[in-house]
C-alpha cells in the first residue's frame, strides 16, 4: 500500500495557521471535521473566533509542541492515539510533545463532536495530513532562510537538515513558518495554488511551498510504539477529571425520582419528609418541557426517557439530594401495559413465529433449499435486557440565565445533547455551551442525552448551577438498555455441503441495520436471508457496546459450530471452506475479507495450540468480522469442582496498524473480558414494568476471580488502521458457549450461560 | 448539626453533620477530595475505598461518626506525588482505560501489600476480586500488583 496515497481531503479545509503574539506557530484544525470531511470553514481565520477549531498545534518558540485535544475519552485512549499520528507526521519526540484536553475552554473550544469508535479508522488520513503539513511548512520556512530548495531539506525529530549539514530547530523558525502558505500534499486534489486568506498573501510562499509527503510506515518512531495514557498522572493521584468530580461555586446537587416501572406517569407526590432533612433545599416537578424529545432524535432505538413528569430533589450535597429522594411519596399510575420477561419471552417468540419481518438482505431461495435438503437445523438463541452499568453514574451539570446555558459533563454526543437543550428550552443553539469531561466509562449509554435534558430543565426551573447526580439504583433500574432479542436460525444440508440459512431476528424496541447483514456468513452461500421484526416497549433501549454484533455473533458461531458438527467435518476448516466461496466476489455489499478472516484464523489456531489436544482445557473457537476488524478468539475452559472456569482467551486480531500497541492490547483485553463477563454472568429481568435488579448486590458484574487472561496476536500489516474498541467482545461469547459444550456436552441456547447451566442442571 | 473531627492523610478537618452522613460524601462534596469514587453506595463496587488506621474500608458504607480518633488514608494521601509503588506500578503497567475506580483499586491493592507483601496471583485475584472495573482491566491490574510488590520489596 502507498503512504502517498491520494486521500481525498483538503487539508484547506480543515487546516489554519497563525503566528502567536507570544511567539510560536498555532495550527488549528477541528478533528471532527477532519475526520469527516463535511464541514466547511470560512475563509478568513480572523474572522473565525476559535468557534471552528476544536483542536490545535502549538509549537513554540523553543520547540515544544503541545497538541489541544478536544476529544471524548470514555476510555478507548483516543486521546493518547490520535496525538500520536500528529507527532509522528510532525517528526517530534514524543516527551516534547504535552497533549491538553480542552474541556474547561470556553474560549477556544466549542462544538464538540464525539468521535465514536470510529475515530482511529477516520482519522487516520486527516490526522497524518495534519502533521505532515505542518512539518512541510516548518521546512520550507527553513529552506527559505538557507535560500535553497526545500527538497533538499529533511525533518527529523524537531530538526531541520540542509544538503550542506546544517540545522535549524523548528522552534528556530516557526515565526516565519506560520506566514507562510499552507503547502500541497502529493496526490490530494482539489486544492487551489492560493489562499483566499489575507494573511497567507506572502510573495514568497508560492517559490517555496515545497510538497507534503505522508511517511513510509516503515519508517514510522512513534506509531507502534507503546505509548502510555496521556491522563495517567492524574488518574492514579485522584485528581477531578470526571463529570462527578466537576463543581463550580454556587452549585446545587439533583436527584431525581422517575416512575419506578416502565409505562407509569408521575400521579402526585408529599415532599414534607424530605423538606425536613437538614441540607435539602427544595423539591420540585419536572418533565413538562422534555417530553418527546429524545424519543424525536433517536431513530432506531426507543428512548423516551422524558415522557413522564419527575420529582426532583435539590440540596446542598450529593448525598442530602439521595436522601431527600428516598423520603418523597410519590403516586404512579399505569398508563400503559406493565411489561415483564415473561410477556417479552412470549412475545418475541410470536414475532419468530409470525411473518411480519423485514428483509435485510436475500440470496438466492432459502425455502427451496430447506425443501431440497437431506438435513435441516433450526435453533432459537435468546438474551436479556442489559443495563450499561458505566462505573461513573449518570450526572450532568447545567447553569441556565437569561441569557446563556453553560453545560458540563460526561457525554459521547455534546451536540446532539445541546440542540436538545436548545430546543427544550426555546434557546439558539449558539446560546448553548457544552463541555466534556472525562467518562467514567461509557459502553452506548452516553450517548442519549436524556441526563443533559433533566438537568437543563432543573437549572432553568430554579435558575441556579446545578448537578444531576445518579444513584447506581437510578442508573440501573431508570435507565437505557441493550434490547432483549431471540435470533432463530434454520439451515440445510445436503449432499454433506451447507446449502441455505436463514436468520431471523425478533427484538424489543429496535432490530440490527446497516450493514451487519453483510457481514460473515453473508456471500458464502447460495441461499441466504436475514430478516427481522420488532415491537414497541415502554422500555427504553439503546445502543449497547457492539450494538447487536454483542449478541448475534454468539448466537450465529454457536450455531455454525453445530452445522460443523452435522457436516462431522473440523469447524476451523468449515469456516476456511466457507471463505474460499467468497473470494474474488464481486458482491459489494460483502463488508469482511476473505483473505484477512483466513489470517487471523490461522494465526489464533497456531498461537492458542488449538490442534494439539490438552487434557482437561476444552477449547472453543469464533472468528468475527464486525467495526472493520477481523478478530478470532479461542477460549480455554476447564472444569473445577463441577464449574467451568474459562482460563485464558487467545486472541488474533487485524486492525491494520496498530497505533499504539499499549493502549491496543488494554482495549482488546477489556473488550474479550467484558465479552466473556456478560454472556456467562449478566442477567437482567423486569417484573410489572420494573427491573428486579437495581444494584451490584443483585447484578453480576464479571470480577477479578472470573476473569480469564487474555493473549493478544497482532497480524502484521501496514493497512490503515481501524478501531479496537468493540470488535473483540463479540466473538467472546462465542467462544466461550462452543468451549462450554465441549467441556459439558451440552450446548447452550440462553445468555446468561451459568443460569442456563444451572437451570439444566448440567453444572451443579 | 454535630461536628466531627476526621483525620484525613495526616490533618485534622472538621466538618458539619448528621451523624450518618457517609465518609465518602463527606470527602467528595464538604471537602473537595474527589480521588474517592462513589460506584454503588452499597460497599459492592470497591470505587470508594479508603485505608481505616491501614486497612481497606469502603468510605460508602461508614458514617463520619464511626471515625474519631482513626486514621483515614485517600488516594491523594497515599502519596504526595504518585510515587507510591502501587501507583507507580499503575503507571508502568498502563492500567487505566476509563480509570473511573482505579482510585478504589490502588487503595484495596495497597493495604492488601501491607499485610501481604508476598503474594501468589491467587492471593492477588482474590484481594481484588471486591473492586469492579467495568472496563474489565483485570489482566492488567493483576500483573500491576505483581509489579507493585516487587517494587516493594526491591
């Protein structure tokens, strides 16, 4: 793969510079736009207030670069990898580069944008582009100095050589670097020779706009290279970085009280307990003004979280605010059906039975096969409702004024949450100033604003600072969940090959989309469907980590492991058969590769010893395609005192270059652990429209005991990178459930997989 | 309200409360140590371990008036300037992914070192086995506490 690739971006898009008063070169670019490629930037950076840029370079006039983050950290280490592309294409030593979060920035930053697991995959040329630009420019500005051709100059860790062996430090010549011209990268198109910008009007920039040239991998220092978290200083000292830890003076603490079951509406409430404990200041009902809201700006999955009327609690402390919930009286009145796992167990079982499906996507005739079949399977996988438990418990802080709404917290999507204030409360948007903080975790739950609502609305209606502070029962029984979903998959055998299959999936609140229908086993098969139904629930779902791929891929690799078995042919090589037919395929609705899907299975089949038999270890083996990366996984189970114990997970994955292994391996072992955690452990029902568990003593967590260790494989290659946050849980459970069977004979149809083995009394 | 006078990494603070207000927010919102997390407000998570005269305690579950005479130890005590060796071991290891309980988890991890210097990863799995990271870096703070106590004993 070239390094010059044409990448399509106009690097004048989303690139500025300027020259700082206080010395210096300042870069400015908006990373979200870089990522995208969709918003355009007025044209005269004098102009622009900061209100377009949310990220920055600095070099200073000793050399130092400091890059501006304004990017959102739930924990993936975007704010650690994406830097690293910068300095890299830079040409600096990491330790002269300080990396800032801009959260607490009114001034520079706005229109924050959450980058989503995306943001590796999308950043990658953008952010490259970012930092060869401005070496360019620092070495043009070089070159110009010497008075020679800037093609006879290199850069090379902060410094600038010349043919005849001198050198200038960039900090030596920023000054002169950001008046120059914003140089052209080799092979992008679109851009004009000349500035619209006033500034960049130097007569000398045209001779000297020496051309941007993206590194050879090979040649890359800091991509690679393990690279510690950024935050980690702060992180092990304790210091406020989260949403929870944010005040300001004046602030009042929240707490709200919503229905405790799904589909009630508040009726009327006595508050005279709670106005007596000492520290609370007053109690008050909300709910008129966000009715409707989210569920308007959500699409796919049903949050309606602002449908009903709430009391809330206000107090001088967090904890004065808990209590002062616990003692208000409160009446609910059922508007509408009081639903339970039993009703939702019967009725996604009728929506399987039913015909009222969608088609995703169809090859050829799967009725047909199952007629002209020696042999036809058909399996019903079933999973529970899942709450996202984020360790840091929902909260937001909101300062309402006549004039201007100030928002701070932990949130993936600040705008979309900010033009629901804006219009909640009849505001411009650009009255609306949202900030992020760090996030105390995040796995989907963040990006449903419906905190931000409830917290606007508290500080409009008493028009003070406040904070919206969550209880873990709060978060856990009011709060969004991945969907409860049934997949029934049939298939047909004939003549020893596998010749249709046919998925179907029935949730609540919200089916798969997208493109997961084209993902392995899809253009394998002659006959091939997915369809999929759903209903409506007064219970809020919600995109969980790996949005339905969580479930799906369990449910369709425990499945082809029992064709495997039907065919009696070794299920690692069924799937490098299944490959072969898709190879060459001119379907380009097919998402994985073939040939990438073949590398991971070899290597994780060599590095776990899969084909060399272990006395007491069953191993189970999944290969997943989901979030653009390709990852296998064999799990090692082994039985101690009539209970499985999963020991170890091997991992192989394909993510293209990993930018920073240190980070990589951390989000690939979280993601197989989490993975591994919820399908054994993690169950979660509803009795009359309510949760039965509200809390940790009740909800299984996987912990430190379960956890098994995991053993990462890279594939080497210098394909551009994709992201890492997600695509290692799906196969997890896959790989345990197969494991599981081989160590207790029995398979598994159910998540949680240790309910299921207890109520079959396969385990004791 | 009462008074009480607690203890925290080494200085006196008074604070005014009800007698069951709980350490942890007494920490969080009267004095402005925010290192100590609140996860679940039922000792289940671990998030807001604090050290009692040296031993692991969850700060949710104990009530300022438990706590005269005793010494409360806070992520922000435990050193003054992250050179603990449990914290430096967090920071070679790279623990963290959200980092929300490691706070909780380096407070268990050190008072587990001070009664056990010596432990097998058994012994580590199960001291740690009370803190919850939901980000599941377990692999990763197990081999930090590994870490840790050879630092310790170095």
């Amino acid at each position: 793969m070239s390094s010059t690739i044409a990448t399509g971006f106009s690097r004048r898009s989303f690139l500025r510079t300027s020259s700082l008063a206080s010395g210096g070169m300042l870069i400015g670019f908006n990373l979200f736009t870089a990522c995208k490629d969709n918003v355009k930037m007025p044209v005269d950076i004098s102009k622009l207030n900061y209100n377009d840029f949310n990220a920055f370079i600095k070099i200073s006039n000793e050399g130092m670069v400091t890059l501006f983050s304004p990017n959102p950290e739930i924990g993936q280490g975007v704010k650690t990898s994406m830097p690293m592309i910068i300095a890299e294409e830079l040409d600096v030593l990491w330790e002269n580069v300080n990396v800032l979060q801009g959260v607490l920035d009114t001034k520079n930053y706005q229109r924050q944008v959450a980058g989503g697991s995306q943001s590796i995959r999308f950043g990658w040329d953008a952010l490259r582009q970012t930092g060869a630009t401005a070496r360019q420019m620092l070495v043009n500005a070089a070159a110009a100095r010497w008075g020679v051709d800037a093609s006879e100059c290199s850069a090379k860790q902060g410094v600038i050589t010349n043919a005849k062996g001198q050198t200038l430090g960039y900090g030596d010549v920023v000054k002169e670097a950001a008046k120059l011209q914003i140089p052209i990268s080799e092979g992008a198109e679109g851009d004009e020779s000349k500035s619209e910008n006033p500034e960049f009007k130097d007569a000398s920039a045209k001779e000297v706009a020496g051309k941007v040239k993206l590194k050879d991998p090979k040649d890359y220092t800091i991509i690679g290279t393990d690279t510690h978290n950024v935050d980690i200083d702060e992180i092990i000292t304790g210091k406020p970085l989260y949403g929870m830890d944010y005040k300001v003076d004046g602030m009042v603490y929240a707490n709200v009280l919503r229905p405790p079951s799904f589909g009630q509406q508040l009726e009327s409430y006595d508050d005279t307990d709670a106005k007596a404990i000492p520290g609370v200041i007053d109690v008050i009902r909300i709910g008129a003004k966000g009715r409707g809201l989210l569920e308007k700006n959500r699409g796919n999955w049903s949050v309606k979280l602002g449908d009903t009327d709430k009391v809330v609690v206000i107090a001088e402390s967090t904890w004065k605010a808990i209590q002062g919930k616990k003692a208000i009286k409160a009446t609910w009145s059922n508007a509408s059906e009081m639903e339970s796992t039993e009703s939702h167990d019967r009725d996604l079982i009728a929506l399987l039975d039913g015909t009222e499906f969608t088609t995703l996507r169809k090859d050829g005739d799967v009725e047909k096969a199952f007629k002209e079949a020696d042999k036809v399977i058909e399996r019903t996988y079933e999973s529970p409702f899942l709450p996202h438990n984020c360790m840091e418990p929902m909260n937001f802080f909101a300062d309402v004024t006549e004039t201007k709404v100030h928002l701070v917290g932990p949130i993936q999507t600040p705008e979309s949450g900010a033009a629901a204030v804006a219009d909640m409360l009849g505001r411009d948007v650009a009255d609306v100033h949202c900030e992020m903080t760090r996030m105390g975790g995040g796995f989907g739950r963040r990006l449903y604003s419906d905190f931000v609502l409830e917290a606007a609305e508290i500080s409009d209606a008493i028009r003070k600072p406040v904070k919206m502070v969550s209880s873990r029962e709060d978060d856990m029984a009011t709060g969004v969940y991945r969907p409860a979903i049934k997949y029934r998959i049939k298939a047909s055998i004939k003549d020893g090959e596998l010749t249709g299959y046919h998925l179907k999936e029935a949730a609540v609140g919200g089916n798969m989309y997208g493109l997961i229908p084209n993902f392995f086993p899809a253009g394998t098969l002659d006959n091939y469907q997915v369809d999929v139904a759903s209903y409506k629930s007064n219970i809020t779902t919600g995109a969980w980590r790996a949005p339905y791929t969580n479930f799906l891929s369990y449910a369709e690799q425990s499945f082809l492991d029992e064709i495997a078995e039907a065919l009696e042919i070794d299920a690692v090589q069924m799937r490098l058969d299944l490959l072969q037919k898709v190879k060459g395929s001119e379907d380009e609705r097919i998402q994985y590769s073939a040939e990438r899907m073949e590398d991971v299975i070899n290597l994780v089949v060599e590095k776990s010893g899969y084909r060399i038999p272990k006395e007491g270890v069953y191993q189970g083996f999944s290969a997943y395609y989901c979030h653009n990366t390709h990852v296998a996984e064999v799990a090692d189970i082994v039985m101690e005192n009539n209970q499985p114990v999963v020991k170890k997970v091997t991992v192989a994955v394909d993510c293209g270059i990993v930018v920073n292994p240190l980070g990589a391996l951390n989000q690939i072992e979280g993601g197989v652990i989490d993975g591994v955690g919820h399908a054994m452990y993690s169950d979660f029902s509803f009795e009359n429209g309510m949760p039965t568990s509200k809390n940790y003593d009740s909800y299984r967590l996987i912990r430190m005991r379960e956890a098994p260790m995991v053993e990462t494989h890279f594939v080497k290659n210098t394909l551009s990178p994709t992201g890492l946050g997600e695509p290692t849980l799906p196969p997890a459970g896959a790989a345990v459930s197969i494991a599981l069977k081989k160590a207790t004979g029995k398979r598994i149809y159910k998540q949680p997989f240790i309910t299921s083995l207890l109520d079959k009394e396969i385990i004791g | 309200m009462p008074t009480y006078k607690l203890k925290i990494n080494g200085v006196s603070k008074k604070i005014e409360a009800t007698p069951d207000m709980p350490l942890l927010w007494a920490l969080r919102d009267d004095l402005d140590m925010v290192g100590t997390k609140f996860g679940c407000g039922i000792g289940q998570c671990g998030a807001c371990t604090v050290h009692i005269d040296g031993t692991a305690a969850r700060s949710c579950l104990l009530q300022v008036s438990q706590l005269d005479g005793k010494e409360i130890t806070t992520i922000e005590g435990l050193s003054p300037d992250g050179s603990h060796p449990v914290q430096q071991a967090w920071k070679e290891v790279d623990v963290p992914q959200c980092g929300y309980c490691q706070s909780g988890q380096i407070m268990t991890a050190s008072a587990f070192l001070e009664k056990n210097p010596n432990p097998s990863r058994e012994d580590i799995r199960s001291a740690m086995h009370g803190n919850i990271c939901r980000c599941a870096s377990y692999n990763r703070i197990e081999n930090a506490v590994v870490k840790a106590a050879e630092k310790k004993m170095a």
